[in-house]
C-alpha cells in the first residue's frame, strides 16, 4: 500500500518541505509540498533524488573496520568497542589533544549529531574542533567581529528595492542572500516589483542574467570593486548622514582608505567600465531598502574578510539595518526568542589570537573556529599536541581540504582514521572505520539549523519565523546496521565512561534517550515550544503576535566600525599592488584565474553517484568562454593539465559563454587521491590540490586562496582517460 508523508528534504541546507511517497516501506517519490508556507511546492532536482540515494546500490549499510588495507564488515557494536578502546590508549599516551574532530556540510542538517558530537569532544577535553565553516566563509564572522553587528539584523529580502550579490548565485547554490527558501520565486517576486538588482561576478550566472546591473569583473577583485563603490558613494554624499553620524565610527579613515579606488583606477585593476561602477552605486545607494550579501566564491578568493568587511561597510554606509519600532522578520522559534534592538552589539575583545594556539603559522582560535587549513599540519607535524585520530562528520577531507596533496599524506600518517558517511568516498578509502549514518527519512528532523545562521553572524536564517518537524519516515534498508551521528558519539562516551552536557542538560548516560529526547534539550526555552511545532505536518509559520525592534538603550555607547585598523590596512596594501594585465597577481604571468563554481545537480562532493544528478557528467567540467578554448587552439572535450605555482591537476574542456575571458570555472570537493588522476573522465579534478596551505592565506583565519587561483594550461594525451 502506497502513503504519503511530509518530510524536510536534507540533501543540502535547504530543508525544503516535501512530500513522500512510501510503498511498501520504502520512499519511492519525492515532490515538493504546495501546503508549505515558507517553500510554496519548490524542490530541487536533488531533493527528488532522495529515493536513489537512499537506496542506492553503492550505499554502505554496515559498519567497515579496515584490516591489512581491505575494508571488512563488522557490527556497530564491535566498531564502537574497538574505536572507544583505541581513542582512550591515545588520549592516555599523548593527551585530549590528540584527538580532532571535523564536521562539514553534511553534519548541518541532522542538529542532534553535531551537539553530541561537541558535547563528546568538551567531555575528552579537547580543543581540537574543525568545521567547513573555516573553508568556504570563515570571512563571514571575522568581518563581522571587526565592524560589529546591529542587534536588530538587516532589512529582509521581501520588501527591498535594491539588492546586490558579490559572487553568488542563490539560484543555484540555495545561499548568498536571496532567501534560499524557492529561491527563484523569491527573485522573480521582488524584480516584478520593481527591485533592482546589481550582481559582481565573473560568470553571467542565473542571477546576473536578471540583473539591472552585472559586473563581469575579473576574479579576485571584489574588494577592489566593493571599495570603488564605496568611494563613489562618499564622493557623491550618497550615504546616510544621520545614521552615521550617531551609530556609526571610522568614517573618515574609510574616506580616507578608498580616495585611491577611484572609477578609473578599478576600471582598469578590475576591468569593469567605468560608468557601469558608478550606475551600481548610485542604484543601490538611491535605493531605501536593501543588502549587499557574499558568497562562497569571494569568501574562497584572496582577502575574503576584507571583502565581507566592505560588504558590512556599505550596508552601514547606506543605514540598510532594521530601525525601532520595525517588525523584526524572524524572532525565531526553536530557540529563545530575539528582541533586536536598534543599536550596535559589544564586538569582542579579540577575533581571533585567543583560546588554542595551533602549531603552525601563528594561527589559533579566531570567530570561525580552528581553521580546517592547519589541521593536516597538525596530524603531520611531530612532536607534543600531535593530532594522532580525526574522526570526520558530514564531510570528506580528502575533497573539501585546501592543499589536497598534504591532506593526503596527512590522511595516511593517522593512527586512527574515522569517518561517518553513507558512501565510500576518498576519505573513506583511507579511513580506518567507516560507520554508515542513518538518512534523512529514516531520522526525526527539526528546522532548527537555519536559525544558527543568526549567530553564523550575517542573516536571520528563515525570513520568516518557521519552523517544522518530521518523524522518522522509513526504516533503514533490510539487514542494514546504521546509528545517527548522535548516537556513534553517545555511544563512545558510554564505552569511554564519559558524561555528555548539551545546551546545559546533562545525558543519560545509562538509559539511552531518543532522538526526540536530544531535539528536547537543544531547543530548550525556545519561543516555541516543540510540542507546537509537531501540530503542523506542512510546517508552519509562527507570526502572531508581532515583535517589533527595540528602542537604543539609553546608555549604549556601542557603535558600528567602518574604519577599522586592520581592514583599513589591508585596503592600503590592496591599493599599493600592482596592476596586472594577465592573471597574475604579480609580474610572474598566468593565463588564467581559475574560480570555483556550485553545480545544480551536486551538493559538494554528494549526489555524484546518483544516474539522475549525472546525466550530463560525474566529473567537474573546467568552463571556458568559446574565444579562449579557439585562441590556445583547444575543443571542447580536450583534456588539459591546469597548472598553479603548487600543483597541477587534469580538466575537460567545456564551452560556457557565461564565463568570461581569462577565466576557468570548476565545482570543487571532486576527485580522489592522486593515484585516481587518469580516472579524469569519471570522477573529475580536485581543485584544492592547487592551493597551498603556506602561502597566500589569510593570517586572522588561515584560509589560504582556493579561488581565483592563477593557472596556466597546457594539452595533454587524449587518450588520458583509457589509461
């Protein structure tokens, strides 16, 4: 007999709401839901996957524990003992520090895994957390520490008449401003009613070609653009005087810092036409609502938080922040609830240079966290606080690391390797265990992760206070042994005699809770309480009554911060570079930056072995504008070695007149280790391998430059592939 279920879709960070069908006990179809409020039917070409992956033939159902380097099934049970045993000799004989943990973007959607498993690493006592959030956008909150954040959030998406996007496209990539809620329908509602958009990109994407205005700039230069148009704005006393002039500080040292990033002199650093610059100014400083957001691809590029800095600075140079008396969007559900007020929060003593001191160049604790580019030094590295056993969540290192290389060789140098992941992945390859994790149907679930997004620092998540929760749908596959990523950490903390705090509870650690009973303690004094949020199978939208921004405290002396030291030097050493002409960034000359880009059809490095999402291709094509691949002599289908100051890696030729000229464009997080490089044609390129983790970082964050990267090609056998 067949039902139907509503679900939240968890192949990525949407949370779509869908409809399951279940026959028999299996999910067999997928659609969205049209009784959602916040996703009005949309789902994506992935989310309708969900069957195939759940039920892909390819799927690890068991536990492996790898023996004499083959991987051999064993029970849940046996791998937890062996792993509890093997964590304690290691934490005995070189201490807490030894032991890592990395969670990534597949950890996002299931909350309960990613507390207890940080409850499990407070309990052993190490410091040694990493999360992907140092990769792809550790800019965000660093910025965002050094100008400060207005307590009553910016002014939401749904009534703004101007909007610009610096390196995103929401569309596809479901992040980066646009409510990744159907974003689509939320981009096509605003410009029908009248809202202008600005997009700086180097790829005319599916947002740049709705835009007013697309700067199809060269890669790499987004702050230089960002602080022309700050100049602009100053020059032409488009700002907000009032608001400046009572919540904000810094402003003329700002003024001061962007004087050289003139029209002309961005024009030609950034190649973008010159009255084009100043037409994106004045329209999105005229405009009286508004954001300007960023996303993975400058967050990935050279000075990634002075990019998010000047984002800030421009949103605060116009006043884009919710005043008093305005409705606040989203005070939230599942957590306490928000009551903004119309001021500047306290920015923190230090952002970054406290908490752990990592062992390679000067890095340590910072807003984002301890950055994932040190940690393959820290397993290499020997001697005291060697990290000796990484145990991987949601995530696949051996991709999504920058310099791919040394991860490599870091992977191979672990006493203890293990990851969570439902699939056998380049990580997992190498890894020690590889305990299969429960799927999103077959777990409860709760939106509650969006609502982190506020305290991730730029957004309110949901633009509207939602929330829903699903029960488990189906079972796991017959004679499968899979634990939820909650339960792996619970059960090694039983094993290892540990006691687990999440969200100030304390576990029991005899009488095994559920699922629900985890969702409980994490969304303790939330606004709503759980039990409401179960009343709505189709989710629901929690607006009654209205929470309107409070008044300024009386004695708030806090104040935004567009003038910052740090930042203000960083523009100075932006501005005293030399102008290139080629792809370098120096007089060393390179044919092209290569950028990463989002695939429609992939999440990172998941969904690539599913026949639906690969149709076109399973590996990362390198995009190039049809001029460049006919000036080197090239055809679409060559294949190329494409060659950094570090590395080189294979790519395909493929056409894309979106790209500009002097640009490649590949999806990151594909490939596998080195010895799989000929496989190019199946399993693409790892462009993380370009980047080296010593040079060109960031020294606040230590995320070192994964796109925009200068590269040159060069054609290789095309026979590569048979090989």
């Amino acid at each position: 007999m067949a039902e139907t279920q509503t679900a939240i879709c968890r192949f990525c960070h949407s949370f779509c709401g869908i409809k399951v069908t279940v026959t028999d006990g299996k999910a067999v179809k997928v659609v969205g839901d049209k009784d959602n409020p916040m996703y009005f039917g949309y789902t994506c070409v992935k989310g309708r996957q969900l069957p195939q992956q759940h039920y892909h033939p390819e799927r690890v159902l068991r536990p492996l524990r790898k023996i004499s380097g083959t991987h051999e099934t064993v029970t849940s049970d046996a791998a937890l003992d062996d792993i509890a045993a093997r964590l304690t000799d290691l934490i005995a004989t070189h201490g807490p520090r030894s032991v890592a943990l990395y969670t990534a973007t597949y950890s996002f959607p299931y909350p309960a895994g990613s507390a207890i498993a940080g409850a499990f690493m407070q309990a052993i006592g190490s410091p040694m957390k990493f999360s992907s959030g140092s990769i792809d956008q550790p800019g965000k909150p660093m910025a965002i520490a050094l100008h400060g954040r207005w307590s009553a959030g910016p002014q939401p998406f749904s009534d703004s008449d101007t909007w610009m996007l610096v390196g995103a496209n929401p569309v596809v990539s479901k992040w980066g401003g646009i409510p990744q809620y159907n974003p689509a329908k939320r981009l096509h509602d605003a410009l029908r009613r009248g809202m202008k958009l600005i997009v700086i990109d180097p790829r005319k994407t599916e947002c740049a070609e709705k835009a007013h205005i697309h700067l199809q700039c060269k890669p790499g230069e987004d702050p230089t653009i960002l602080a022309g148009i700050a100049h602009v704005i100053i020059e032409e006393g488009l700002y907000d005087r009032d608001f400046l002039e009572h919540e904000v500080e810094g402003f003329e040292a700002l003024k001061q810092a962007v004087a050289p990033f003139t029209p002309t002199y961005v024009s030609e650093r950034a190649d973008v036409p010159e009255e084009l610059l100043i037409e994106a100014a004045r329209v999105y400083a005229s405009g009286k609502r508004g954001m300007t957001t960023a996303g993975t691809g400058p967050n990935m590029a050279p000075r990634g938080t002075l990019t998010e800095y000047m984002v800030l600075v421009i949103n605060t140079l116009c006043g884009r922040w919710l005043r008093e008396g305005e409705k606040m969007p989203n005070p939230f559900v599942l957590i306490p609830e928000r009551r903004g007020k119309a001021q500047a929060e306290p920015r923190p003593t230090q952002a970054w240079g406290y908490g752990e001191k990592l062992r390679v160049r000067g890095l340590g604790e910072n807003v984002s966290g301890l950055t994932a580019a040190a940690l393959a030094d820290e397993i290499l590295l020997d001697g005291e606080g060697q990290v000796k056993a990484l145990i991987s969540v949601g995530g696949n290192p051996m991709a999504a690391w920058p310099d791919q290389l040394k991860t490599y060789e870091a992977m191979k140098k672990l006493d203890l390797n293990v990851t969570l992941d439902i699939k056998m992945s380049a990580t997992a390859k190498m890894a020690d265990y590889v305990i299969p994790p429960r799927l999103g149907l077959e777990a409860p679930a709760i939106s509650q992760p969006n609502e982190f997004i506020w305290f991730y620092g730029f957004s309110t998540g949901y633009p509207e206070p939602y929330a829903m929760y699903q029960p488990k749908i189906v079972d796991p596959p017959a004679g499968s042994d899979l634990v939820e990523e909650w339960e792996f950490f619970y059960g090694l903390a039983q094993r290892m005699g540990l006691q687990l705090r999440v969200n100030g509870e304390t576990l029991d650690m005899v009488h095994k809770p559920s699922t629900d009973d985890v969702f409980e303690m994490l969304c303790k004094g939330s606004r709503i309480p759980l039990s409401a949020v179960k009343k709505y199978p189709h989710g629901h939208i929690f607006d009654d009554p209205d929470i309107l921004v409070l008044p300024k405290d009386e004695d708030c002396a806090e104040k935004l911060d567009i003038g910052n030291v740090a930042m203000m030097e960083e523009l100075a050493q932006v501005s005293s570079e030399p102008v290139t002409g080629h792809a370098g960034y120096t007089a060393v000359r390179y044919s092209h930056r290569l950028v990463s880009r989002r695939m429609n059809d992939v999440y990172n490095s998941s969904g690539r072995d599913i026949p639906a999402l690969v149709r076109n291709h399973s590996y990362n094509p390198a995009f190039m504008n049809p001029g460049d691949i006919a000036a080197l002599g090239l055809n679409p289908g060559d294949v190329v070695k494409i060659s950094s100051d570090h590395a080189s890696i294979l790519g395909i030729i493929e056409e894309a007149p979106d790209v500009r000229p002097g640009v490649i464009s590949m999806a990151h997080s594909f490939g596998d280790a080195p010895e799989f490089d000929k496989q190019v044609f199946f399993i693409g390129s790892n462009t993380g391998r370009l980047t080296n983790v010593e040079k060109d970082y960031d020294s606040r964050t230590g995320m070192p430059r994964m796109s925009a990267i200068p590269v040159n090609l060069t054609r290789v056998d095309q026979n590569i592939a048979a090989q």
